[in-house]
C-alpha cells in the first residue's frame, strides 16, 4: 500500500472479558473513521459477550453484568463493524491483540475479517523516539491528551484519534507508516506458479489442503486449524525442503472440515490413499499389536502377541510389543494364567517364571483345560470390554451444521455431517452418514 493510496483509517479500541486466548470475549467496542485527515464515522457500543464479566475487569473498566445484560450481541453489530472498517487501515495501540480478537469473534459467525493493521505504539517508537514508556496513558500524559482513568473503549479511542492525528502531522509524505504496513521478513510475497487470487480465496478455517504439481498429481497433504494462514507459511519459509515443494506446486486443492479433529482424520485417510511423495512421516507404516487366542493341540486357549492386522478388529491395541507384553503380565497375575501359554517363557514341562510362581498345573497336567481355558477367556473378554463406544460432536463446515466422530467397541468407525433439519436418533443413523 503506497502513501498516496493511504487514505482511510479505522481507530479501533476493544475491551475484553479476559477470560484467555481462546474465551476472550469483547464486551465493549470503539472505532472512529478517517478519511483525508478527517474524522467520517464513529461507533461506540457496549457489547454482550454470551457470558459472564470477571471481577477484576469490572474492577478495571466499571462494566459489569447488568450493564452488558441488554446489550446487543456481536453478531447484531457485525455488519456495522466491517461497514466502518472496509478499505481502511486498521489502527490501534497494540493491534495485534484487537485485530485478533475482532478477528476471533468474526470468524466464530463464519466470516473472514481482513484489513491491513497498523499499530499506533509502534508508529508513536519511530516518530516520538526517545519517550519514557510508550503506554496511552503516559503518551496521552506527555501530550495533555485527555483520557479517562477507567478503561473504556469511547475514552480510549478518541485519546488514541487525537494522537494519532499528531503522529499523521508528524510522518510527512506517510513514508513511516508506508514503511510499517509493508510486508515483514516473515510476510514476504508467496512465491511459485500460484496466482495471488488462489492464496486470497483460501478459507481461514479447519481444514486439509493438497499440493498437486503439474501433472495434477497430488503430492503433499497437510491440515490445519486455519488453511489460508497454514498453506502461506509454506510459502513463505526460507528452508530448502519448503522451497523445493512450493517450487513443484502447480495448484492448490483444500477440503473445509469444521473442526480440527476431522482435518487430522481426513489427513490420515488421504494420505494413506495417495502417498504423497512429500509426506514422509505418515507414509510409513507403523507396526500395532494385539492379543490373538488360539486353541493348541492339546485343547488349551493358548495367548499370543501379533502384529494387528486392521484397526477395525475389535480388540484393544498396543503401539509397541513391550506395552502388549505388560498386558499380557498383568492378565497372567489377575487370572492365575499359565506364562508357557501366554507366550511368556518358552520352556517344555512345566513352566517356572519369577513373576508368577504359583501356577495352577495346566501346564503339567495338574489342571484341566477346561478349568484353565475359563479363566483365559475371561481374560480375553477384559480386552473386549476395555474398549468404548461413543461419538464426538463438533461444529460442522457451515452455520447450522454438526459434524460427529463415531467410535464402536473402541474402533473409530469414520466421521460425517448433519445438520438440524435430519434426525439422527441411532447409531444405525450415525453409520448411514459415514
């Protein structure tokens, strides 16, 4: 954005529940509206965040739960906020954090917020250099601005408009504020045979996103919580093996899955359809065990440790062969199993195993098989049993939607979506959506 084509700006100053990164509500919003050095527009609005206001920012900014009780929600506002903010340079003290926030609450009603920020503590550091703390108040202090002790948004942003006329008055020409909307090391321009319109029409949520090369071939799959802002880091990495795949990027495919549980499912299952050659850590095959049974010739159920053959085999898994081992001790102790035939000491006649001393003779005949072969398959109904059956339920890829993981007897049996208008009552339901 060149110095002659500045010529909007939208002061914004936003007050927050506090309640965390991912909780943080704005519960009090402030935008004024230049344009050619001239105030245009303004709005100062209380806002109801959907949930309670902490103390201690009651104690700071005086806005307390009956004040924002009939307030008007962020959804009734929304437009109001993109009209005042559209083509214009989004200015606060401390950007990053408002422009986070706004953004947040605009991407939880499903819209992309977009605006070019600039942030007027760090213009204030290159125009106003030498100043003791570069707070709004101690800035406003200096320069006998006015402004309210109390924390709120219409105190804050007209103090902020006026300073920020003094620092417009001050950058001749807008040369340091060309300089700071310019793209930083870590923003450069992506590169390759992408068109910029492909990178603008990415969706900001949860996702999987293919890079396919010239033959149409797909050659990495990736998820992410945002894909706009995943697919760009791709881009804009300096290391040889991101260069190296932008390079053989000729298009860009992405799926919108609603929450980032389904993009890592769907990740996997493509990945292991396609084998992307750029995806080396998913492509290898992973080794998973269980506990297998079978009869032996002398009529006893025998215990076994093997390589799983699916996922979909109603059994618990063990990720490693010493983990499926440690269950095979702890069903011997629980059981009164014989280690010979549970694969934990291999040795004719009867067993001896320091771990489990006091075996009941199947092995040497003082048992009966049919007597032991009980206690075996009680244990291997424990395995069966260890395993649940439940469905999590998520946000879908639109308003209105839900989406749902299925998981029966401890087996994921796949993901779908649904949304108000269809009745989903049974797991037969459930599995119709699959």
């Amino acid at each position: 954005m060149i110095a002659h084509q500045i010529k909007s700006f939208a002061l914004v100053d936003v007050t927050t529940s506090g309640k965390g990164i991912r909780n943080n509500r704005i519960i009090e919003i402030g935008i004024i509206r230049f344009e050619n050095d001239a105030i245009v527009d303004k709005l100062v609005s209380l806002i109801n965040p959907d949930q309670s206001i902490p103390e201690y920012v009651t104690a700071s900014t005086g806005i307390d739960n009956e004040m924002i009780y009939n307030a008007p929600l962020f959804a009734d506002l929304a437009d109001r906020i993109d009209e005042i903010t559209r083509n214009a340079v989004f200015v606060a003290h401390g950007a990053s954090f408002a422009y986070h926030v706004l953004s947040a609450e605009f991407r939880d009603l499903d819209h992309e917020f977009t605006r070019p920020k600039l942030c007027s503590n760090k213009l204030a550091k290159k125009l106003m250099p030498r100043m003791f703390s570069y707070r709004l108040e101690h800035l406003c202090g200096v320069l006998g601005i006015p402004l309210s002790p109390e924390h709120r948004s219409e105190s804050s942003i007209e103090a902020n408009a006026t300073l920020f006329q003094r620092l417009l008055a001050l950058d001749e020409g807008l040369h340091t504020i060309e300089e700071e909307l310019k793209p930083k090391k870590n923003e450069v321009s992506p590169r390759s045979h992408i068109e910029s319109r492909v990178f603008s029409s990415l969706p900001t949520g949860p996702g999987v996103y293919k890079f396919q090369d010239e033959e149409g071939e797909t050659i990495y799959i990736g998820k992410a919580k945002n894909i706009k802002k995943r697919v760009l880091s791709h881009f804009r990495s300096r290391s040889e093996k991101e260069s190296l795949l932008c390079r053989e990027t000729f298009s860009i495919d992405f799926e919108i899955t609603g929450s980032e549980l389904i993009a890592l499912l769907l990740e996997a299952d493509l990945i292991r359809k396609h084998l992307p050659k750029r995806n080396t850590v998913q492509k290898k095959s992973h080794r998973i065990f269980h506990i297998q049974s079978y009869t032996n010739k002398q009529g006893i159920l025998q215990l076994t440790i093997e390589d799983l053959p699916s996922l979909y085999v109603p059994s618990e898994f063990f990720f490693t062969k010493g983990a499926a081992k440690k269950k095979l001790e702890s069903l011997c102790k629980e059981f009164d199993l014989c280690p010979k035939y549970t694969g934990l000491q291999r040795k004719k006649g009867r067993c001896k195993h320091v771990l489990f001393p006091d075996c009941r003779g199947v092995c040497c005949g003082e048992e009966s098989s049919n007597q032991y072969n009980l206690r075996a398959r009680m244990a291997l109904a424990k395995l069966k049993t260890n395993t649940d059956t439940y469905v999590i339920q998520n946000r879908g890829r639109i308003t209105g939607e839900h989406s749902f993981v299925l998981v029966l007897d401890g087996i994921y049996q796949g993901f779908g979506y649904f949304d108000g208008s269809q009745q989903i009552c049974t797991i037969s339901d459930m599995l119709d959506l699959i």
